[in-house]
C-alpha cells in the first residue's frame, strides 16, 4: 500500500516561522484601503495567527542520558525557537514540558546549562517519574533509557493515552511487543521506534537502488559497529552489567536489512566474548556475532552477519566503526562511516577529545554561512519527522478525518511499533541464545514460524525446544 503521506523538510532541518509570528507590515497600498476594508483584513489575519498559535504539542522525556544530549536535546532546542510547520498541519509549537529520570541531576544540569535556549519544564525523578510527567500533561513522550527498561516507561505513556516515540530497540520480547501495540490500538495514539539509520543518506540511496532494481536480489551480507571502552565503561557502566552490545546497538542493521529487503526472517544463531566489562564467564558481553537468514519470495535465501561491539581502544579514530557490505545477483554495495571523505588532526585533541574521522552526517554541529549556530544531521531528523507525522495526525484537519490520518501514519512501516515484528524477534532470539551461552549451553539456534510455534530455540543434545513465542511471528 502507498503511503500519500508526504511531509516535506526546510533545508535547516526546521522550518522557520518568523514571518508567521510578527504583525504584519502593510504597504502604502495596503494603508490606502478603506479602513474597514483594513480591519477586516487584520481582523481575519489575527484570528488566524490566533488559531495557529493555540496548536501546540507538548513533549515528555523520560531518559535524560547521552541519546538525549545528541539528538532530543538539539531539536527541542529548535522546535523552541521555530516549531514545525508545513502547509498540511500549519504552525505548530512543540514545548519540552516534563521530563522524567531516576535521579533528575542530569535534567537540572542540562536546565542550568541551557539557559533560554529552552523554555521552562517540570523534572521529575524516582521510580513513578513517567507516570508523573504524563499527569503533568504532554501530548507525547520520548523514551531514551537502556534498552531493558524500554518496555515500563513505554506501556505507561500509551495507557495514559500519550503518543509514544521510542529508541531502537522498542521492546526485547514480542510479548512486550504485542502488548504494547494493543495499547495504542486501543488508545488510538501513534507508537513510534527510532531507527535513525534508516534516514542516513547513504542507506537511503542504497534501499533506492534496491527499490527501482538496479540492484537485484540479495545475496548475503556483513555489518559491523563497534563503540569504545568509553561507552561500555564510562556512559553506560550503571545499567550495563547482564546486558550485550548486540541487542544495543545490532539492531540497527536488523532493521535496515528488515526494512530494505524485506523477505521471512528464518533462522538466527550468535555467539560473543566475554571478559573486559564483565568476567569471562557472567552475563555481561563485550562484543557479539550474530547471523540471520532470510527467505524470499523465490524461495532464495540470504545470509547475515552483525558485528557489534563495546570495549574498541578510546584512541580509535572515530567514534563509532560503522562498515556494511551487501552481496547481490549483479552488484555488491560496500559503506563505511570513516570512509566519507573527513580525516581531522588537532595537536592534544585528537583523537580522544576529537575524532580523527568524523561522522556529520548523524549529528554534527556548525556555524552556517549566515552567521547561525546549528545541529543537523539524521540521529535529529528522524525525531523531527515522527513530530510532523504527528501534527499530520492531529491537525491537518477537522476531527472527522483523524481517525483516517491516524491509520494512514501508522502504514508507515518504517518507523510503525507494530512493523518491528521480525526485528524484536531477532532480538529476543539473541538475547535467549546468550542467556543460555552464559549459563553453559552454547550454540543454541532460534527457528521463526516452524511446526512448533512462532519462535523456537533448539539446544545441542536437547530433543526439547523452548518456544519463546508461541504466535506466528
């Protein structure tokens, strides 16, 4: 089904209205009108910017960590100063009201540090800060905490009736998957995940090409992306014990191979090192491979294979080590995040305080031409787009009509909770495997949509299967 939902950027990443917020200037002609011909004017031109002014979403924030600081952060920042406009929905202000964290200190630092480059919201802390930011009242929420915690934050925006935008992965189980779903179903609120990979230039013209079939047929392919120590051991060391780079941060390719070539997820396995963040032998994992297989409509399979990971040397030259390579009938596609062009060297800077290699395209900030600040760049882009699905939704016409922009914005299945299927299956399908592994039972493989049920796992030596899901996936 073809989306007519189209939405367009301006080209700073945010529209900008000031010409919609000022009085009008008339001209000599426009003076020269009858003076009731010029009142009706201003009149019917002050109720408009009247009714423009009262269209409004409020935004909650639960997670105040480092996603926040590099995407949330700058487009609140500009939805502050510009709000979002396009002809469809008009002009729409987007107000960070309330956040919510466990201890509220990195709320109060990035208030005292912002200064009026945001506007005034309420903080909340302790363990019912979510559900005191929706009491406070916020048209949606955007959940940035690690990943095993998604899911609590998440059902309690949708049961309040909140729109909800969650970070990659939404949810680690199909369960939780299911559930959630079911809420926004029934509260008739959008529920969004962040894949903001897919909004990276190089993977858009790669899914083009696979698109108009200039590139045919997948045949397998390789991911890796590999973070440093500083993550595993500095950013995320409070929440990182138990938990895997790969349903972190592997996620993102089992999207992009999702959502580009689409196909029946089939089969999984993975494996991974232990030893650096955690012991040898516990549950905390430094880096993963995993491999999935898809099946296509042909009956032709592809195979691939993700590597992640979180203990790279600080001194890498980059922040991230991002590098894809996608095998088809007549073509191979190969990308590489340090390869785009960029090398910078600055004496006792880099490589820890800057990067060697640098990647704008995600989030880069700069000092534009006509003398303005500014932070662009996709990791921004995709929190702005879920906005203007959403002021799509609510106003782009009368109430009649929402229930029909309601569906047609949830067709999207970029983006859509309900399109993650195959995604959280492949995640809770390597969370279960490296479970099992760090218990003594390597090697387990995770069948999808077999005779016995929706999601399976097989152990070596074992005649019986675990179904971690029992519906067709």
């Amino acid at each position: 089904m073809k989306n007519s939902f189209v939405v367009s950027f301006h080209s700073s990443g945010s529209f900008n209205r000031d010409h919609h917020r000022q009085k009008r200037r008339h001209s000599t002609d426009d003076l020269n009108k009858p003076l009731s011909v010029r009142s009706a004017f201003d009149f019917l031109e002050s109720a408009a910017m009247s009714t423009n002014q009262k269209q409004q979403l409020r935004a909650g924030m639960v997670g105040m960590g480092m996603i926040f600081d590099e995407t949330y952060r700058p487009f609140f920042e500009r939805a502050h100063v510009a709000g979002v406009y396009d002809r469809k929905f008009g002009d729409v202000d987007v107000p960070l009201t309330a956040v919510a964290s466990r201890t509220g200190s990195r709320a109060e630092k990035y208030r005292a540090e912002a200064g009026n480059a945001i506007g005034p919201f309420q903080n909340f802390a302790g363990g019912d800060s979510a559900t005191k930011m929706v009491a406070a009242g916020v048209d949606f929420a955007c959940v940035a905490t690690p990943d095993n915690r998604h899911f609590e934050g998440a059902k309690q925006i949708l049961d309040a009736g909140v729109h909800l935008l969650i970070e990659k992965p939404s949810v680690l189980t199909l369960q939780e998957l299911d559930e959630l779903v079911a809420i926004a179903r029934r509260k008739n609120v959008l529920a969004k995940v962040v894949y903001h990979k897919l909004l990276d230039p190089d993977h858009k013209r790669l899914r083009t090409l696979v698109a108009d079939n200039v590139l045919q047929h997948i045949n397998n392919g390789y991911c890796s992306l590999l973070e440093p120590k500083s993550i595993s051991g500095g950013q995320f060391a409070e929440w990182i014990q138990g938990r895997n780079p790969g349903t972190y941060v592997a996620v993102h390719y089992i999207k992009l191979i999702d959502f580009s070539f689409g196909g029946r997820l089939k089969t999984i396995t993975a494996t991974g090192q232990r030893g650096i963040v955690g012991p040898k032998d516990g549950s905390t994992w430094d880096s993963n491979q995993m491999r999935m297989v898809y099946e296509y409509a042909d009956g032709r399979e592809a195979a691939f294979d993700i590597h992640t990971s979180w203990v790279t040397p600080d001194n890498f030259p980059g922040y991230v080590e991002q590098e894809v390579q996608f095998r088809f009938d007549n073509g191979v596609w190969n990308g590489h995040s340090r390869k785009r062009g960029i090398e910078l060297t600055v004496e006792g800077k880099t490589p820890i305080e800057l990067k060697t290699t640098i990647n704008t395209h995600y989030n880069g900030k700069c000092l534009e031409p006509w003398g303005e600040r500014a932070q662009r760049g996709y990791g921004i882009e995709v929190i702005e787009r879920f906005v203007r699905e959403l002021a799509y939704v609510e106003f782009a016409g009368d109430a009649s009509g929402r229930a029909a922009r309601l569906a047609e914005v949830q067709q999207l299945s970029y983006n859509d909770l309900a399109s993650d299927r195959q995604t959280v299956a492949a995640v809770q399908a390597l969370e279960a495997i490296l479970t099992h592994a760090a218990t003594g039972e390597p090697d387990c493989v995770v069948r999808v949509n077999d005779s016995r049920g929706g999601l399976v796992l097989y152990r070596p030596g074992s005649d019986e299967p675990k179904v971690l899901y029992a519906p067709t996936v």
